[in-house]
C-alpha cells in the first residue's frame, strides 16, 4: 500500500468515526448586515416588532412645554438664519443643507460640555448586532459622551434631506435609535428627523427584548421664525437632560465606589 492509499484510508476511517459518534460539522448561520442609510420600513419591521403610536399629544407636553427663556440676541440669530437660508433649503443639496443651516443652529444650542465630556458627533460609526441581524453604518448627528469617539449616545438627528424623494430618514433615525437603547440599557431615547425645512421629534420606548413603540411630534417648519424657537428651544430641553443624566450616572458610579 503506498502512503498516498494509506492516508486516504486513514482519512475515510476518521469520517466513518465521526459519523458513528454522531459528529457533524456545524454550520453558522450568516447574520445578515443591514446599513443604517439603507433602512426602510419594510425592513425595520421585518426584524423587530415595532409600532407608532398615534396617541401622540401628552407624551410631547413636557418636551414642547419647557420653561426656558430664549434672549433676544438668540432670537435675532434665528431670523438671521431663515432670512439668509429660508428661501434656498427646498434647493440646498444635503452637504449645502448641513454646513448652512443645520450646524449653525446646533453650534448655538452648544452641545459641547468639556467638563461632562459631552459633545456633539459628525458621521460617526456606530454598530448593534444580535444573534439576527446587525446595524452598522455612520449617523448623520449624534450628542453622545467621549471627546475623541462617540461613547454613549443620548440623542440623534437624521438626515438631512431636502425632500423625500431623496429616501425617508424615519426608518433609518429608528435604527439608530434602537440601537442606542440596546447598546446604553435603556428604555427610551430621544431624536428628531429632517426633511427639508421640516423638523419632527421622535421618542423612541423599548417594551421587550426587539419590541419598541415610537412617537412622532407634530411638524415644526424651520423657516417659521415661532417654529425654530420651539425647534430651538425643543433642542435645549434635550441638553439640560443629557445634563441631568450625566449627574446621576456620577452619583451611581460614586455611591457603587
């Protein structure tokens, strides 16, 4: 018997062991990877069980109701914003749309806590796998903890579109969204969406494990000098919370210590 026929004995010996025992070669199953530019509604309901609510008013009151007094000096930099960019936003491409308008108004609000570590995020990586899918991709905007990388998301804002013929940004705000909640162990999150001059907030409620119900706020057009200070001062409830949570996970972290 030559060496090549004695190992190929040896190798039809070793299947016939395996399959006495029973052994056989596991297969994984591929998780699918879905993008989170790409999500759509189809999709989105496909993996998890999620649900809009429509009974939409009280849940917004606090939001929409905060005590916050806007200055003069802000007010007078919001009708500067509409009546340099109002009548060009429908015609604004995404980039145009971003730098013009979008970035002005958040640099205002001033997201950036140095002491905090709190700061506000560009196109920023963010990933969520589970044993059946994963979502990955870059969001537009994110207010998370870190300085040098986004750590822990507290709040999103997507895209920005000038209309819907360029892909619906709900869906795709949802992902994120859910992934945030899972990733930080929470029950809810905050987030809003653009289209345009149109801004809609969004909070987000984890039920189950891959149950979520969402809300959605009434539209808040931006080029209405009433509507960005409701748009602006929506955006500073949102830091004052991310504030108060970032003291309480202190006072967690050192009564732990």
């Amino acid at each position: 018997m030559t060496n090549e026929e004695l190992l190929k004995e040896i190798i039809e010996l070793k299947k016939e062991v395996q399959e006495l025992k029973g052994i056989k070669k596991k297969t994984v199953p591929e998780i699918s990877t879905y993008s989170f530019s790409k999500i759509t509604d189809a999709i989105l309901k496909k993996l998890v069980n999620i649900e809009k609510i429509y009974e939409q008013e009280s849940i917004f009151e606090e939001w929409f109701n905060f005590n916050y007094k806007i200055k003069d000096d802000v007010t007078e930099f919001l009708q500067k914003l509409i009546d340099k960019n109002g009548q060009l936003i429908f015609d604004y491409h995404e980039e145009d749309l971003k730098a013009n308008f979008i970035v002005p108004l958040i640099n205002k609000v001033d997201f950036f806590m140095m002491k905090a570590k709190i700061r506000n995020f560009y196109n920023e990586p963010l990933n969520y796998k589970t044993e059946k899918f994963i979502f990955n991709g870059r969001a537009d905007l994110m207010v998370s903890s870190g300085l040098q990388v986004a750590i822990k998301p507290y709040f999103f804002i997507q895209e920005f579109k000038k209309s819907e013929e360029f892909g619906n940004p709900r869906p795709q705000l949802l992902a994120e969204m859910i992934s945030a909640v899972e990733l930080n162990n929470w029950s809810e999150i905050k987030g809003t969406y653009i289209i345009g001059e149109s801004w809609r907030f969004v909070i987000l409620e984890k039920l189950g494990k891959d149950k979520y119900q969402y809300f959605i706020s009434k539209v808040f057009n931006s080029t209405n000098i009433d509507d960005l200070k409701g748009i602006y001062r929506n955006l500073q409830f949102v830091k004052n919370e991310i504030i108060q949570m970032v003291r309480q996970e202190k006072q967690i972290s050192a009564r732990g210590n």
